[in-house]
C-alpha cells in the first residue's frame, strides 16, 4: 500500500466519491499582550496635582480689565480598562476656584464655588484608544480625547466667562501626554513582531509525528481574528494560513520564508483543520499479493484435477477484475469481478460480491458444471484481503500525540483530532484508492511576555 501525502482540509465533507481539491487550513496563534506594565505607567506619568495651584492667574482679554482666578484639583487614580482592542483611561478630578478683581498689591474675591465649608467640586477626564497593528506588525495607538463631564457643575462665570475649562485644562494635558507615552512604547515594541515570527519559523519546520512520518504545515500567509480582552490582558490572535501534507521517510529541508506582511483583508476567518490522508494500492502489488497466495495452488474436482498458473488484478467500471490463468484438467484464463470495501476492523481492502463475468460464465457452462462446484471461487474470495502497510487508526493516533509538543521556549503547539471519516474506494486505471478525513482544532501558544 503506497500513502500518499496527508492534507489538512475545512470544512466537513460527506461521504467522498472522488477526492476534492483541498482549501486551505488556518492555525490559531494567539499573542497575549499584558498592558499592565503599560498603565502602570501610564499612572506614575500623570500628576496627582497639576502645575500652577493655588497661584492667582489673569484671566485673558481687556474686557475682563483685572479679573483674576485660582484654584486647587487633585485626581484619582486612573481608572484603564480594555474592551476588544479599545482602551478607556478616565480619571476623577476634585477642585475649588476662585474669582477675583486685582487691586493694588491683593486681590479682592468676587465668587467661588467648591471652597470650605462647600464640597470640592468633581468632574470626569478620559480617553479612548484604539489598539491597531500595522502591516509590519507593528503596534499603533490612535487616541481619542473624551469631553469632560462635570458631575458637580461649577457655576461661576464672572462677566459671562466660563473658566471650569481652563481648571480641568491642565490635568486634561497631562492624561493625554501620559497616553502618548504609552502610543510610544507600543509603537517601539517589537516583541510582537518577534513573537509572530518566532510561530511562522516554526510553522515552516517538519514535526515528527512518529519515526519515518513528518508534518509540514506549509504557511502561505497571515490573517488576524478578532481582537479579545480580558482585565488588562489584550489577546492578539494571527490565523496562518496553512496547506499541510504529510510525507514519509526523512525529515524533508525546507527553505525559509520571511514573515508576510499583516493580511487586512476583512474576510471572516474560520479556524480549524480536517486531515485527509489518501492511500493507494496500485494493481501491481495487489497482484503480487495474490500471486504469492494464489499460484501454484491445486484444486480437486470429480472431473479433474487443475491449478491456478497465474493471476493478475486490473480494474474495470468501478470494480475489480481478477484474471485467473489455469492448467491441468482445466488449460484457459478465468475472469471474475467484485466490488471493493475496505474492512476497517482489519484495516484491509476485500471484495464483495466476487463472481465470474458473463463471458466466463459462458465458457464454463460450455465445460460443465463441475467448475462451478469447485472450491475456486471461494478460495479467490478468501485470499483477495490486501493489506495496507498502516492502519488509518494507528495514523490518527500518531497524529494526536504529534499535534501536541513544545515547539521552543515559550512556544507550544496543542491539536486535538475528532472526527474520523472513511470515504468510499475509488477504482482508478492503475490502482486502487481510498480517502479518511480526520477533522479537528490546531493551535500555537505563545507565552504571555510582551
């Protein structure tokens, strides 16, 4: 039995009449990024306390002619969360102010609001950002700010001129630039890179799967799933677009392919193989196997004694033809026909149905009876049990222990197969050739590091 390569196919397929063309495969890589690090940061970066409390400042324009505020504000610590691929920085911010009219060498308060014995005014700050990847695999930040909202209104507005803004302005700048220091960093990380480069290296290296059989995955290129979060985890999961086989003998050498660029295409992306292993049995070692079992064996009959000279296996339509070369009482060649199956118990292809052809039957009626009565008939159907070098079990089992192994240092691949479908014998001009499917999830786990 010769095997041909394995292929991993999606999708489920029923029954198979005749073997389909293979689509591609996508394995899952998923990447944790942990952006702890990251708004921890964030945090240390933004002041509890702006620059400039507590000082009396001029408020802008001539038509305000010495009308001057200050004020105090201290924030909360800043409250980051991630949904999908959107970080939410906000912050709380507790203030007073004060207005008043310049005179000579002091200032005269006009109004106030959050000062003692009032509760310290409050207000929430924010920002949206957005995590990207570029098509160099490259990390990108795009920050949104969000419009304060006042949950303590402060209503002083001294000749029309609303100064909350300018209070809330100074902690407003420090978030955002906080958050630019964060959109820096991601943007001059390349451990995402690397860490994708590191699972399409060895998604290009054979894996032994048992000795004598090696797995190459054959990456083509690099989509993205959707983006999942959880606490302050960002998981960044790279589907790679694989076409396996399966090859026997040496660990074939593969040539290295770089790492594409990022595949943005919005296609949705469904990942999961199906191993479909095609075996072959060509007619010449089905012959051979008959022969050894079959010439020179001598059948008794009342009218005679005759022995089988030759035998060979050709196919015909869908079937199999066996031709039976005689001699002794009987000199002549005998044709008969049964439809294949693979016995899956012992794992083994054997015929159904075998019976003479009509133009044997022909003959033989033209001869007598006798023949039909021998035991030759009985002893084909016995012996035409042709075995296959492997069992299609044995290779599921080989394939779920090869699925699951530690690549490298932080890099481990997983697989479980779950399915097992035989499909139908197909009877080709030169052999015979039989399919199993074998469905299941594979995947590449990256340690948590970035």
């Amino acid at each position: 039995m010769h095997w041909r390569p394995l292929l991993f196919a999606l999708s489920t397929f029923p029954l198979l009449s005749s073997p389909p063309d293979t689509p591609p495969s996508f394995i899952a890589a998923p990447v944790v990024v942990d952006l702890a690090a990251l708004f921890a940061a964030a945090e240390r970066a933004t002041p509890r306390v702006p620059p400039g409390v507590e000082t009396w400042t001029n408020l802008p324009g001539p038509a305000l002619g010495g009308a001057t505020y200050r004020f105090n504000l201290y924030r909360d610590p800043l409250d980051c969360s991630i949904t999908g691929n959107r970080l939410v920085l906000r912050t709380t911010v507790n203030y007073w102010l004060q207005v008043g009219l310049r005179m000579k060498g002091w200032v005269q308060g006009m109004a106030s609001c959050g000062v003692a014995p009032e509760s310290f005014r409050r207000a929430r700050l924010g920002l949206q950002a957005e995590v990207g990847l570029t098509p160099d695999w490259g990390l990108d930040l795009r920050l949104t700010p969000e419009e304060p909202e006042q949950l303590d209104p402060c209503q002083v507005t001294l000749l029309g001129y609303d100064i909350t803004d300018k209070v809330l302005a100074g902690m407003k700048d420090s978030l955002v630039k906080a958050a630019r220091g964060m959109e820096q960093q991601m943007r001059d990380s390349t451990l995402l890179r690397a860490k994708v480069e590191n699972a399409w290296l060895q998604a290009q290296q054979p894996v032994a799967l048992s000795p004598g059989v090696n797995l190459l995955l054959n990456p083509e290129r690099v989509r993205l799933s959707p983006w999942r979060s959880e606490g302050s985890a960002l998981t960044i999961t790279p589907e790679i677009q694989i076409r396996p086989i399966l090859t026997l003998g040496d660990p074939p050498l593969v040539p290295y392919r770089p790492l594409p660029p990022l595949d943005l295409s919005p296609a949705p992306i469904q990942p999961g193989f199906q191993l479909r292993v095609e075996a072959d049995l060509a007619f010449d070692q089905a012959t051979a196997q008959l022969a050894r079992q079959m010439v020179g064996q001598v059948f008794e009959t009342d009218k005679g004694t005759f022995a089988v000279q030759s035998v060979a296996v050709r196919g015909s339509g869908g079937n199999v033809l066996l031709e039976i070369g005689l001699k002794g009482r009987l000199d002549g060649k005998l044709t008969l026909t049964g439809h294949p199956r693979f016995d899956e118990q012992s794992g083994s292809i054997r015929l159904d149905g075998l019976d003479y052809t009509l133009e044997s039957q022909s003959w033989i009626t033209r001869l007598g009876e006798w023949l039909f009565r021998s035991s030759l008939r009985r002893t084909l159907s016995e012996k035409c049990d042709w075995f296959m070098d492997k069992s299609f079990q044995d290779l599921k089992a080989q394939a779920q222990t090869g699925l699951n192994r530690q690549l490298t240092p932080g890099l481990a691949m997983s697989g479980t197969i779950n399915g097992f479908t035989l499909g139908q014998i197909q009877v080709q001009d030169d052999r015979l050739s039989l399919v199993a499917l074998m469905d299941g999830q594979v995947q590449i786990a990256l340690r948590p590091e970035l």
